[in-house]
C-alpha cells in the first residue's frame, strides 16, 4: 500500500480569495514504513504574503523571489502523488488549496479523482473527542519528538505527521528502524528462540467509560471506510479464538 503524507504552507487562510501555495512537503510510505523519497518545493506565489501566516510559517516574500511557481512544479509533484492515499492533518484545508492551484493551470482533474485522502484530524477527533488535535497537541499526548518544530514548515510536518499518523493508527511509532536494524532484530529473536515471557499472570487492564467510547468510535470509522468491514469484529466474534 502507497500512502504520501502531505502538508502545504500558504500565504493565508481562503484560496477563493486569491491566497496560494507556497511551501509542498511529502513524504512517502509503502506498507506503513518511510522509503526515504519525498518531495519538496517552495513556491513563488506571485501576491504578498499575510502577515498572519508568515508569523506562523517563517516563509518571507524577499526567500520567494526566485523560487518556481505551481505551473513549473506541476507535472513533478502530480507524479509524485499520482495514485497514492494521500494523509492530511484537516485536508479539506490544503486539498482546497492544491484544487485551486490546478485549476489556475487548467489542470481539470482535482485532487480526490487523482488520489485517496485521508484526514488525521478526523481520525483524532474520533479517537479524542472534545480535547485539542492539533499536530502539537497530538505530538505530545503520543510521544512523538517535534522539538525542531519551533515554525511550521512543510516537510518537516509532514515527517513529523506520519509517525503521528502510524502510533494513532496503532502502527510502527518509531521510523528510525531500517531494513538492516529490522534484520538483525529477527536475527537476535531467532538466536534466543524467540522472546522471553515474564513470569507470572498479566495484569487485567480494563477501559474507562470514554476510552470504550472511543474505541467504538474507531472500530465504526473502520467499518464504514472498508469494503472488508472490520478485522476486530471477526476476531471478537464467539468462537473466533478456537
């Protein structure tokens, strides 16, 4: 499976009001692990920038000046995408903007007749109704390292965002583990015959009332998002153990 984790830097807040792109960062997974390809451009946007959104990005018109517009990035970044699941902290945000742009360039397919998307924040918001998802927020309450993140900036969100994405999907957390690291770790576990079981009973842990909620949340989210309907059902089924 194909994902792009995807994040756009911008001059401000309403592509219907003439703001545009200036920063694309990507960064690609296949079958839940990082393969190292990735793209990033910044953009010229060819208008000023709001002050707001340059507080918040960094990104000054005076840096842009000499960078490529959409028009000359287009045909690279719609082959980096093409095809792929895309996964967007609040997508109908830059997948609104990324319309736009193909638009201006009189691209006519859009975005979600290109790839799939799927929107973290509604994922978290699912997994954490009523508490704060921003990338920050859901940083810190899932261990994931941001501390370079001191402005956003496009590819390093998206970086930071597919780990966000793999420990919330209940994935791989760490994306430091290479092919040669995931080697020798099956190497080590077939050396000792397999790993040592503490002794002893298990502690019972059970849910609280809001984490059962928002366990039936995901399994439903899980439901209606796949043809196959949910694994967890099947396996919690009676007898499915036998």
């Amino acid at each position: 499976m194909r994902q792009v984790v995807l994040d756009t830097e911008t001059t401000g807040l309403e592509a219907a009001n003439g703001h545009r792109i200036i920063e694309i960062g990507c960064v690609e997974l296949k079958n839940r692990r990082l393969t190292g390809r990735h793209f990033h451009e910044y953009l010229n946007p060819g208008r000023a920038i709001d002050a707001g959104a340059e507080a918040v990005h960094g990104i000054s018109l005076e840096f842009l000046a000499d960078k490529p517009d959409f028009d000359a990035v287009k045909a690279s970044f719609l082959a980096f995408v093409e095809g792929a699941e895309l996964i967007i902290h609040n997508a109908d945000f830059d997948i609104g903007f990324l319309d736009h742009e193909l638009k201006r360039v009189r691209e006519p397919r859009k975005m979600r007749q290109r790839c799939g998307v799927i929107d973290s924040l509604s994922l978290a918001r699912m997994r954490y109704p009523g508490q704060k998802n921003s990338l920050d927020a859901l940083c810190k309450r899932l261990g994931v390292d941001n501390s370079g993140r001191t402005l956003h900036g496009a590819l390093l969100d998206a970086q930071i965002l597919a780990e966000v994405y793999l420990v919330l999907t209940g994935g791989q957390g760490s994306l430091s583990l290479d092919a040669t690291s995931a080697d020798q770790a099956s190497a080590d576990v077939r050396a000792t015959g397999g790993f040592e079981r503490p002794q002893g009973g298990l502690p019972l842990v059970t849910l609280s009332d809001s984490e059962q909620v928002a366990h039936e949340s995901m399994l439903e989210m899980l439901r209606s998002s796949s043809e196959e309907g949910c694994l967890w059902d099947d396996l919690a089924a009676p007898g499915s153990q036998d």
